[in-house]
C-alpha cells in the first residue's frame, strides 16, 4: 500500500495527471520500482499503448463495437512521465535512496537536462 501512495505522490509531483497513472496501472507499472529497467523508448511505447491499446469496445444493443482509443496522453505528460522514469533509474544507478516526496520536478528535470553528459560521459 504504501508503494502505491510512494507511486501517486511521486507522478503528481511531476505533473503526472490520475488517467495516465491510471493507465500505467493497467500496463503493469504500478510501483516507483516498475520504473527500473525501462529506457527512454520503453516509456514511448507505453505512452503510444495507453493512446491506442488497440481491440474494440462492446456496442449497446445491436450496435457493433467500436474502437477503443484509449486515454488521452499530452505531449507535457508524455515528456514528464519519460523523465520521472529516468530519474528514478539515475538514483538507481548512482546508488542513492530514492524518495518519492522529495523528487519534485524542478529535481527531476535538472537530472533530465544533464542526461547527454550522463550517457556519454567521454564526449564531456
């Protein structure tokens, strides 16, 4: 329970709204863990299943199915959600304690700015 609250806390502060939380849920990433192992491609993908899941939805009546759309993504929550899951794999890797309450998106977007000097660290 507590990782679930760690998890809300964590995409609100930044700027992550409940569908897409919610639509994460549903992918499986439920936890500020679930964040470990994805790249940068991996959360585009996500994004683009939550946009468009694919399948239909039931008709009323006769009517036939319809497509199901999804929910909808922003590109700003796209963007966020892309650099809350670098973050949090940043502090995995740096091996420092990750804190839910205390990565605010100010934080968050610094790490998410120095991230071409992180991932090639030979062209500094």
């Amino acid at each position: 329970m507590a990782a679930a609250a760690q998890f809300t806390v964590y995409l609100t502060n930044c700027n992550v709204n409940n569908a897409v939380r919610q639509g994460l849920i549903d992918q499986g990433i439920n936890t500020c863990d679930s964040f470990l192992g994805y790249n940068d491609g991996d959360m585009k993908a996500v994004c683009r299943r939550m946009i468009q899941p694919g399948g239909t939805l039931p008709g009323r009546g006769a009517a036939a199915g319809r497509a199901n759309r999804g929910i909808p993504v922003s590109f700003v929550a796209e963007t966020n959600l892309r650099k809350a899951c670098f973050f949090r794999n940043y502090m995995h890797r740096i091996q420092r304690p990750f804190m839910a309450a205390a990565a605010t998106l100010v934080l968050v977007q610094d790490v998410w700015a120095d991230r071409f000097d992180l991932e090639n660290p030979d062209r500094c």
